[in-house]
C-alpha cells in the first residue's frame, strides 16, 4: 500500500513484488489561465500514441504474447530454467507492440527480473528495457535456513518499526534480482497495522544462504452531491429498490464504502441513499456524513475519465475493472492509501474526523500508483520509489486540470485543500520542491536516502519546468518561481504534452528498478517515439533533466 505523505519522525519502507501500493505521507509525518493545454488535449504524434483496447481485444494479444514466450526467451538469450510471464501489453496506432514480462527461474519468482519487449507492427524486436543486466543464474537453490526462521526475523523487524497485531503467512522462496548479484531468497509479508494505524504489507527479503536482510519494502503505498472540496458535482449512481447506491456502472462498477473508523480489512458498508442528493458540503466527525463519500466517489470517477479521454486507459488495470473507496477510516487517521491486496483507495477523516483526505489530486494519486503497479511496477524504495511517488503526484495533478472545476482549479501543489500541515500550506510543491522543508529540488548522489515522498522532488520539479518552464509565472492564480540547477532557461512544452510523454515512458519504457538516470532515457525514448528525436520536445526532455542534475 502506499500512503499519501510521510511522517518526518518515521520512515516508511517499500518497494514492490511488482509495487503494491502508495498514501499520500509518508506514514512517519505528524501531522488565471495556464499557458498550456490542458491535459486531454495532447498534440502526440498519432502513430506512437498507445490505442485503446477493449478487454476482449486486449485479453487475445497478452494471450497471443504469452503463447510465443517461450521462443521469445530463447531470442533473448534466456537461460534453459528461466521462463517469461506476460504481465501486460501496450499496443500503439502504429501496430507496435510492447509486452511487459515478469520472469520465473526454476518455477521460482524473479523479483527485478521484469523487462519489456519493443515490437514493430511487422513483429520485428525494435529492442528490450531490463530492470536488470545480470544472468538470472544462483548456484545452489536448497536454502541454508528454514523458511520458518526467515519469517520469524521479518516479524521481528516489524515489530522493532513499530507495528502492532503483527502477522504473516510464511515466506516464500523467490530470486532476488533487484539489486546486485541475483540470490536465492525468502520473500515475507508481514500484516498488522503501521504504527499511525495504517495497514502493514511490509516485504522482508531474506537471504537464504545467510538470513541476512537483502530488502524491504512496504506494500501500502502513502498519496449529484455537495462535496467538501469540489463544490455541487454531478455523481454516477444506481438505483436498487427504493434506495440509491453510490455505485457507478458506467465508469467500471466503483463503488464507495464506510468503514466506521474500523482499520481492518473488511470492505465496509456501501452508501445509500433515499433520494440521490448526497452530501452536505460541509465535514462532520459522523461516520454516516456522504460529504466525505462524495469526494471520494467524485475523485474516482474524474480520475477515470481522465485515463480514458487522456490515453484510452479503460481502469486502473486497463481491463474495464473499477477499483473501489473507503471512507472513514481510522479515528482521526490523516492519511489516505492505495493497496493493491484490496484493489481499492482509503481514505482518513484527518484531524478532528473533520478534515478527510478526499480531495481531487489526492484521490488522483492514490488511484495512479494502482496504475503503475500494474504497469512499470517501480520499486517503492530508493530512486525507483521517488518516481513511484512523483508518478502519482504528475498524474494527480493533471487529474485536477483535466477536472477543470473551478472549486478546485488545477494547480502544481500537491494536497492544498486538506490542509495536513495544519497552516495552510500543501503537502509538496512541484515548481521548487524544497519549499516544503524536506523534498529534494535535485538530483544527489544521497537521493536514495530520502523517503521516497520526498526523493519525488526532482521528477515533480522536472515535470514543471517540461510543462510550463523555468523562472516566475502565474497559473490559475497560483504564483510559481521555478529554478534549475544549471543556472539554465528552459521552455516549457505545455502540460498536454508533458503528461504524454511521463505516461509513455512509465507504459512503455520503465521497470520496476528504475532510477534517475533510468526516467531520462525512458522520457526521452519517449518523447522520440511521440514527437521525433530532433524535436523540439525531446530537447525539451533532455534540458528539463539537465536542468535538475540528470545527464
């Protein structure tokens, strides 16, 4: 799971068996018109654009890749005990296919051994992005330690971080390649709750040969009705009986639950009401308050036509699926996460059980790390987990521009209307980064240290300056200064163009370790498959990473 902001106190862990989910903080934090398009305007070169599949049509191809993986292996040079599982398949206007794999040795999962294939319409290899150079090869698969000893150290380690009712359900065998030579290892997930109250999906790899730890990671990512935020909106409903359900088949079948302030696992209750006007506009520490439901439900479903308008994206999965929300979570818990164990977002009532963490950016960044999940599967640790974070906070906001509500206009600040920090301010800051006391404006060799709330400070920045450029301007009346670190001037493409690009490169183009350096050349592959390798966009890329310390 992955919570929308960070506690500085504490520092949440994560990467992903192929990222599990994000929130808003990290869950150790205490508590006039814009120059460019906006975002479902893009200009894209039609041939590299990804087309929309319908489920059935998208289902035949990943089949159809999954029937040649093993001749593809053997292209690849593959070892005989390692085997190819399609993961996901994105086709673009031109026929070009580009398959996503994760990768099996010897019948065990390889984690960081994902890659993706590039193909042309004709079925020709245009080339393959690695999460990981080395051969898949370890010399001895019987474990020195017992898989019973490694799942009692990751509980232990749970529980020195704090965690509480701290649980698991054994440890798994699986390679470990994410980082260095790959190993022969344990995999544990350890249950429970976090010590704020959030969920505990904590992955402990354990090396089987000397029960040291190689990794860890935390599953949880940390992110017509009278909304709290976004003014009088019109909701997708269903009528059963006499009652309204607050359930919207058109967009999926997402539908919003209360949970009660319980914390477990178990869905919650689905809204109802007598005569489909929902909500107040106003908060209230009741567990029956809609306003917090409204928010929520109206979140979900931007976010989903945002996707689809914007890239043909049909659901979080691109199956047509919908994801669900609760609200009301916890007692006074400021944190909303997405976790892909439930397949849904969560969201607390802030301080007071009057505050709730509802609003539109929010709930388009939790929803976007179930988008990268299930497509780069960035790592939710070090560089790859900074992106993972500024991937959700770059498609959070364009969410809020492609809404186009003028209770909540689109902005580059990340959670203004929750308001966690109690003054006012928002959570991050994409212009300078910095602004907010902990978030990096560029890249340093130390980034990886950061929690990764704060290392998605140097993507964030650099999304501005592609978007709208360097120096002083005003946007929706919000007042931007945005430096860069080479002293240089940087033009912006416009956000239409910009958010293009971060999505074809997170699609298409990035794996599940990737850093940086990494997100450079993925932008940039890109932007030359949008707009041409001369272009004025792919110079755009090269001097907006420049522009932050990334050459």
């Amino acid at each position: 799971m992955t919570p929308l902001y960070a506690r500085r106190k504490r520092t949440t862990l994560a990467i992903s068996t192929a990222v599990a989910a994000g929130a808003l903080l990290t869950t150790a934090l205490t508590a006039g018109t814009s120059s460019a398009a906006p975002a479902g305007g893009a200009e894209a070169a039609p041939l590299a654009v990804p087309v929309a599949l319908a489920p059935a049509a998208r289902t035949a191809l990943i089949q159809g890749q999954q029937a040649q993986a093993a001749a593809t292996a053997e292209d690849l040079g593959l070892g005989a005990q390692e085997k190819l599982v399609v993961r996901d398949v994105v086709k673009d206007a031109d026929g070009s296919v580009h398959t996503r794999y994760e990768r099996t040795y010897a019948g065990l999962p390889v984690l960081g051994g994902d890659l993706v294939v590039h193909e042309s319409a004709s079925g020709a290899r245009k080339g393959v992005t690695k999460a990981t150079k080395a051969a898949i090869k370890v010399s001895s698969l019987k474990p020195a330690i017992s898989a019973s000893k490694a799942e009692g150290q990751a509980l232990k380690r749970a529980e020195a971080a704090g965690a509480e009712k701290a649980d698991a359900d054994g440890a798994r065998k699986v390679i470990w390649a994410a980082d260095g030579k790959p190993t022969l290892a344990y995999e544990t997930v350890v249950g429970g709750l976090q010590e704020d109250g959030t969920p505990n999906e904590l992955h402990v790899i354990t090396d089987a040969a000397t029960g040291a730890k190689l990794y860890e990671f935390q599953g949880i990512e940390t992110g017509s009705g009278k909304s709290l935020y976004s003014g009088t909106v019109t909701l997708g409903t269903t009528k059963s009986g006499s009652t309204y359900q607050l359930y919207d088949t058109s967009r999926g079948g997402h539908k919003t639950y209360n949970k009660a302030r319980s914390t477990s696992s178990a869905t919650g209750t689905l809204f109802t009401d007598a005569d489909d006007v929902w909500g107040t506009g106003s908060a209230s520490s009741s567990t029956s308050d809609q306003t917090a439901a409204v928010d929520a439900a109206y979140g979900a479903q931007v976010t989903w036509d945002f996707y689809k308008n914007t890239f043909g994206r049909n659901g979080i999965k691109n199956n047509g699926q919908a994801a669900y929300s609760r609200v009301h979570y916890g007692n006074a818990y400021v944190n909303a996460f997405w976790s892909d164990s439930c397949f849904c977002m969560t969201y607390g009532d802030g301080t007071g059980n009057t505050h709730p963490l509802t609003s539109l950016d929010v709930a388009g960044h939790e929803m976007t790390h179930g988008v990268t999940s299930n497509t780069a599967g960035l790592n939710y640790s070090g560089e790859s987990g900074g992106l993972n974070e500024a991937t959700s906070d770059i498609l959070g906001t364009a969410v809020e521009f492609y809404a186009g509500n003028s209770s909540d206009a689109g902005d580059y600040l990340i959670g203004e209307k929750i308001n966690i920090n109690g003054d006012g301010t928002p959570l991050r800051y994409m212009d300078k980064p910095s602004k907010d006391g902990a978030s990096a404006d560029n890249w340093s060799s130390s980034l990886k240290n950061l929690d990764v709330h704060y290392s998605s400070g140097p993507a964030n920045h650099f999304f501005f300056l592609l978007a709208e450029g360097s120096g002083a301007r005003t946007i929706n009346g919000v007042s931007y200064n945005s430096p860069t670190s080479n002293g240089s001037t940087v033009t912006g493409i416009g956000r239409a163009k910009a958010v293009q690009i971060w999505y074809k490169a997170l699609t298409s183009y990035m794996t599940s370790t990737t850093n940086y350096a990494g997100a450079r050349t993925a932008t940039l592959n890109a932007a030359s498959a949008l707009y041409g390798s001369s272009s004025t966009e792919y110079k755009a890329v090269a001097a907006a990473w420049a522009a932050v310390n990334v050459s």
